[in-house]
C-alpha cells in the first residue's frame, strides 16, 4: 500500500494555536469574535480557513502563545516509513532549502524511544548532514525555521511555526514589576472575565500595568500583533500584499484612544513609574495613583466595571509570612470600594491564600502562569443597591 501524506493544499489553511493552559475557553472566545469555528483542544484551538489564516490569527488573537501552520499528517509505524512520510511534506512553502530546519520534537506513546531517531530521519528525508532539535514552543524559537514533529501513537503531523518570538512579546514591556504577568496570560483573564473595553478597569496592585496596557489597547480595538514581525514574513511563499492589506485594515479599526482609560494603584512608585513608562512605549494613557490596597479609596463617582489583581505568592525570601494579612486586606478592599463591579483575582493553589482573600463565592478556573499552577477567581461583588454589572 503506498504511503499516505495528507498536506493541506493552498486553497485551505489549517493551524493550530496553542495558549497558556487554561486559557483555551479565552482564545476559543476570541476566535468566534473574529468569525472563525474553532474546535477547542487541549492546549489550544484549531482553525482551518482560507490562505493567510496564520497571518490573521498572529495579528489579531490576544491570548495566541503561538500560532502553527499544518503541513501533513501521515501514518508512521517505524522509521522507514517516517522518513518518506517527512521526505513528501510541501516544505517549499516554509523552507527555500538554505540551512536547515530546528525541531520541536513530541512523543506521545509512539514507538520512538526518543528524539535523536526523529533528528535522523528528517536529515535522511531532506538530504541534510543534520537537523538540529529546537527549544520547546514556550521558549524562543531563534532564527531560521522551527518545525514541530508530533507522535501520536503512529501519527506524524509536522507543523510550521509562523509565531517567532513568543506572541506575549508585544514590544512595549521592556520593564517588569517583581511578579510579572506574561501579556498573554492578563489578556485571557481579562476575556475570561468578560470585560466589555466600556466600562472602567481598575488594577489595585498593577505593578508594571500589564493588565491596564492588555485592557487599554482591547478598548480602543487594537489588534496586538501590530508593530511586531513574525516568522512567517521569511517564508518563500509570503503573501506580503496580503500581510500589508490585513495591517492596514488592522490599523482603520483602532481608535485614537480607549473608550475607557483604566486605573492603576501600587503602593511602590517604582512599579508605578515601570507602568508609566510600559504605557508610553505602547502608545497608551493610563490612570496612575499610589495608593496602598488597604486604604484604596476610587473617585466619587465612577461607576462599577471591572476590577482585576494578580497579588504577589510569595515565592521570594521574606514575603510568605505577610501574605495571608495583604489577601485579607484585598478581599476586605474588594467588599468595600468595588460594590456591584466584576472582580477577577490571579491565585496561586494555596488554600490558606484562598481562605484568606474570603471569596467563597467566585467562581474558581484553573491556570498556569509562569508554570506555576493557579486559580483564576471571578466574582460579581456584592452591591448593596443590588445595581452593577450583573
């Protein structure tokens, strides 16, 4: 029987986007709000369209860790029918033959014992002296071309990264507080909470204002990948007339300024000043205060929106014995300054924490960031008036 190697043609694109774990419902949200039929799996979604597709969801999908171009899927039961599997793979649409592709290599109860024998098979496939092993997909992914090479009992796919950088890399943060927040990850808690980019957005210990900046450019409806390159301008078969015209469409979306300009506390002007200078680099205006989150205290008159905080976990010397008091004092500021707004609060899985903070009521999803497991908690604070946002 001859080999089978079903690629996708150029009339159709099929790619896979990967996020940080937990985060799929979010990307899943945004693909939909873009008009697309996502198929949600672990670690991500898939999305099949028309050509460009990767372009599109590289520019525009907020809490995207990573976006990958489906070259082919076929049976490989050992190693001879590996190689002529990754021998048939229209790489001319992503390789020009210079150099040699990196892999990312995944194994999942497939015959291989490891991936040297994987390595070698592609070099045997492509004519190569050798093939180099990439970083993971949550590292960098360097210069040149990365393809990843998943095992699937004996399924092959092999994928083409169009990403790069990381897509949390947006450009503007060239500084960070001392826990920061990967872009991505405050952009999918922000989704998750639903956040509308109307109503106010308060961060009561915004640090190097992450979750102001994420919030502010989803208010004024700018799309994250402007401003930045992406692996996928150095393919051979680059639609550069395509990529210039889905900018430009990009850029007539984006309005002057958000339709609500959030609001940031910290109690250290150091993290303040950080936040002021994210901001300026990402073409923004943010409300900026100090404040201790155990006075906070909103002007007169603003009326409920969100509020979100990712408090510190205590993961350095010294801190761990305060913790318990400061989450107090922020469930205490929550019930006391934010009647009747959305409340969305990044935990680490510590039920003293959780006990302490006294948000019984909130809904409880589970994240990662940085590796390290968390709980993300939503909360529809109580109003006294009953009036809010429901």
């Amino acid at each position: 029987m001859p080999l089978q190697v079903t690629s996708v043609q150029q009339k159709e694109e099929e790619v896979f986007v990967s996020v940080t774990p937990g985060l799929e419902p979010a990307v899943e949200a945004e693909a939909v709000g873009l008009g697309l039929a996502p198929r949600r799996v672990e670690g991500g979604v898939e999305l099949s369209g028309a050509p460009g597709l990767h372009q599109e969801a590289n520019l525009r999908l907020r809490t995207a860790s990573r976006v990958l171009l489906r070259l082919g899927r076929f049976a490989a039961p050992d190693l001879g029918a590996l190689t002529k599997g990754l021998a048939r793979l229209p790489l001319e649409r992503v390789w020009d033959g210079r150099g040699a592709p990196r892999l990312s290599v995944a194994l999942h109860r497939a015959r291989f014992k490891g991936p040297d024998a994987v390595l070698g098979a592609a070099a045997r496939a492509w004519g190569l002296p050798s093939v180099g092993r990439a970083a993971g997909l949550d590292e960098e992914a360097g210069e040149g071309l990365t393809l990843l090479v998943r095992l699937e009992g004996d399924t092959c796919t092999v994928s083409a990264d169009t990403s790069g950088e990381p897509l949390h890399r947006r450009g503007y943060r060239q500084e960070v507080s001392r826990a920061p927040l990967r872009e991505t990850l405050a952009a999918g808690i922000l989704v998750l909470a639903g956040y509308d980019g109307v109503a106010p957005l308060v961060d009561p210990m915004c640090g190097s204002g992450t979750f102001l900046i994420e919030g502010a450019w989803m208010s004024q409806c700018r799309a994250p990948g402007l401003g930045r390159t992406f692996a996928f301008e150095r393919f051979p078969d680059f639609d550069a007339a395509g990529w210039a015209a889905r900018q430009a469409r990009a850029r007539a979306e984006l309005l002057p300024a958000p339709r609500a300009v959030p609001r940031g506390y910290d109690i250290n002007a150091g993290s303040l000043g950080t936040a002021r200078r994210n901001a300026r680099r990402a073409g923004v205006t943010l409300t900026l205060e100090r404040q201790d989150v155990r006075t906070l205290a909103l002007p007169a008159g603003l009326v409920p929106g969100w509020v979100v905080a990712n408090p510190p976990y205590g993961k350095r010397v010294g801190e761990a014995e305060d913790l318990p008091g400061l989450y107090r004092a922020l469930g205490q500021t929550l019930r006391r300054a934010f009647p009747g707004w959305r409340a969305a609060v990044l935990v680490p899985e510590d039920r003293k924490l959780e006990q302490a903070l006294g948000l019984s009521e909130a809904r409880s999803l589970s994240v990662r960031n940085g590796g390290l497991r968390c709980r993300l908690l939503l909360w529809n604070v109580p109003s006294p008036s009953g009036r809010g946002l429901g």
